[in-house]
C-alpha cells in the first residue's frame, strides 16, 4: 500500500534511505569480488541496460578507465551492433530493475553465446536475468510499484559503486574512506530529501507550464542529468533533454531564449569548474538557470534557483543529486495535474522488443 503517501513515486522516493541500507547490508563481499575480478581480467567490459538502469551502468562506465578498463556501454535495443566484438575474453554487467526487460535479456543471451561471461544487477531473485546471467548482485530496494525508476536507481548505482571500490581492493589500493562514504549512503540519502524537497516543490510550480528544457552536466554529472531529463519526460510530460555541457554549444544552445529552463547537475566534483562556464553561457542568453549544487559552496550564487544537496564524495554525490531531480519531476507532474504513477504509454516492464 501507499502506507499515508499521496503515491507510490512520493513513498519511494522518500524510501530510498532505508533501500539504500537494505541493499548495502545485503551486498556479499564474495560476490562483489567474483564480479570484480573477472572485471579486472577482462578486455572489453560491456555495460548493458535500458531506460534509468542504462544511466545507472553509464555512472560505472565513468569509472572504469581509472582501472584501465574498457568501457563499452550498450543500450540494451541496440546491442546488435557490438555482435562482432563479443568474445570469451570480455565482461558484461547487465543492469535490470525487473530483471525482465526483453532488450536486456537479448542482448544477454547473444553475449553468453559468444563466451561472455555475464553479471546481472538485479531487483528481482528469480527473473530471467537472473536465471540467465553467469552470476548475480542484487538490489535490494524493495517492490517498486511506481512505473518511474526512483529507488532501484539510487541502489543500482550503490551497486555498482560497490563493485567498483571491491575491484581498487583487489588492486592494492587503499579503500577504507571510499567504504565509509559508501556505508553513509543512507543517512547522506536521508538528509537530501529531508533538505531538498521544499525547494524541489517550490521550482515545480515554475516549471509547471513550460514546455521544454534542458538538464547538463559533465562528468559522472551526466548520466544523473539524463536520469533527471528522463524523468521529466515520463511523468511531467515536459519535454526535456539531457547533453554534456560541453556539447550544448554546439547545437542545442540555439533554442535558448529569455526564461528557458536549464538545469545544471553539479554533482561530479571534478568537472563542476568547467561547468560554470556553460552557466555563464546560458544565463548570457536569458536562460532561466537552475541547478543542484553542493550545500555552502559558490555554486548557487551562480544560478537563479539552487538546489542545495549535502556534500558528498564523488561516488555517492550522484545519489544525492538525483533525488531533488526525482522530486521536481514528481512535483511537477502533480502540479500539472497527471498521477505519477501512472504516465501514458508507458509499462513498468517492456517485454517486447
Ligand atoms: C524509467 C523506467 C524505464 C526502465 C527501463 C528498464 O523510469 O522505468 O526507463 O528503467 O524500462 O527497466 P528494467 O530496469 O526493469 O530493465
């Protein structure tokens, strides 16, 4: 049931602190390190899934090069294109909610065919993914009953941060400040929505009747913009597009004007310099500059509406920073009147292709 909340989106967005502990207490370390070694022993990794579980794999594929890794992430639909690469020497992550998505198990069953061997983040025990993956990390965020992805994002990308600092280990490095900063997700998940949701609300109610915008970032930034443009879309159904900061000069710039929303995602420390000067940029031609900045930083001065999240570490601020993001498509979609939780169009679970 709702238990109290106006709708299921709300109650598990609100939920993420507690599927966020849930699935840190359920992660095995032995599994974790299964994962991390054939990732580490592989020559391409491919980083499979659709929808928000595709942006979740794009936040690892950020990372990977820093273990001279080869990313290659794949939009599940699209997977046959990279046939001709798969091989016995290669890796894929699979990243799946229900663990049901039909584009997902396709590409899956073509990649294990080829010898890849195949680990599935899944929300489900159980699923076809599950089954049909050589080994399985769950989440364990709980049934999500909201069609839009809220908590099974944050704790895939929990997930596979996991992996990622179980893989520095087996490296040699030393990785006690990066579990402590993993084992605050929660509590750092409990204070966002505690301290975002009211300016969330409040920057709802101004988007209410546009009919477009733009969320950017750089970085790690990025897929957490295209997990809030997405969002959005889904529920808002406002029209909302996600490019790397740096890309939207070339192009997207163009549809600016006085008042065109853009939101800015700051949640990648290491590219957020950069990222001002596309602010400067937008704001030159009228933009109507938003943005999720760290708490007590320069940053929201630079904007018209700030978001303040509490500081985090770089594998972590990307939970913090979708979850305002999640908010304002939430509170957006009830200011226009629509029931978030069930946009047209759209499934829970696409099983078709
Ligand atoms: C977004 C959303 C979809 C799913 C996508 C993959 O809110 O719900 O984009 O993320 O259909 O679903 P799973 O993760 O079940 O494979």
């Amino acid at each position: 049931t709702k238990g109290g909340y106006p709708h299921f989106m709300f109650k598990e967005i609100y939920e993420q602190p507690e599927s966020l502990a849930s699935t840190a207490a359920g992660l095995e370390p032995a599994r974790l390190e299964a994962a991390a070694n054939a990732l580490l022993a592989a020559r391409n990794v491919y980083i499979v899934g659709a929808g928000t579980s595709y942006h979740a794999g794009l936040i690892l594929a950020h990372l990977l090069p820093r273990l001279k890794l080869t990313p290659v992430p794949i939009v599940a639909s699209e997977y046959a294109a990279y046939e001709p690469l798969f091989d016995k020497d290669d890796f894929a992550i699979a990243v799946s909610q229900s663990g049901e998505t039909i584009d997902t198990i396709k590409a899956v069953r073509a990649m294990r065919e080829r010898g890849v061997r195949v680990a599935a983040v899944t929300n489900v025990v159980g699923s076809t993914l599950s089954r049909e993956s050589d080994l399985v990390i769950y989440t364990r965020a709980g049934p999500e009953i909201g069609v839009a992805a809220t908590k099974t994002f944050t704790t895939q990308v929990l997930t596979l941060s996991a992996l990622y600092v179980s893989a520095l280990r087996l490296l040699g490095y030393d990785v006690a400040e990066r579990e402590r900063e993993l084992k605050a997700a929660p509590d750092l998940a409990r204070r966002v929505v505690e301290k975002t949701a009211g300016t969330a609300k409040d920057l709802a109610r101004r988007l209410r009747q546009k009919p477009s915008a733009y969320y950017l970032g750089r970085g790690a930034a990025l897929p957490v913009a295209m997990e809030g443009a997405l969002k959005l879309k889904e529920v808002a159904y406002i029209h909302a597009e996600a490019y790397p900061a740096g890309e939207s000069k070339h192009g997207p710039i163009a549809l600016v004007e006085e008042d065109f929303p853009v939101v800015f995602v700051f949640s990648d420390p290491a590219t957020r310099e950069k990222t001002l000067s596309n602010v400067a940029e937008m704001k030159a031609r009228g933009a109507f500059a938003i943005g999720t900045v760290p708490a007590r930083s320069d940053y929201a001065k630079k904007l018209d509406v700030a978001i303040e999240v509490p500081d985090a570490g770089e594998l972590t601020a990307p939970i913090a920073h979708v979850i305002p993001l999640q908010m304002l498509a939430y509170f957006a979609a009830v200011e226009r009147g629509y029931d978030p939780d069930k946009p047209r169009n759209l499934a829970k679970t696409v099983t078709v292709e």
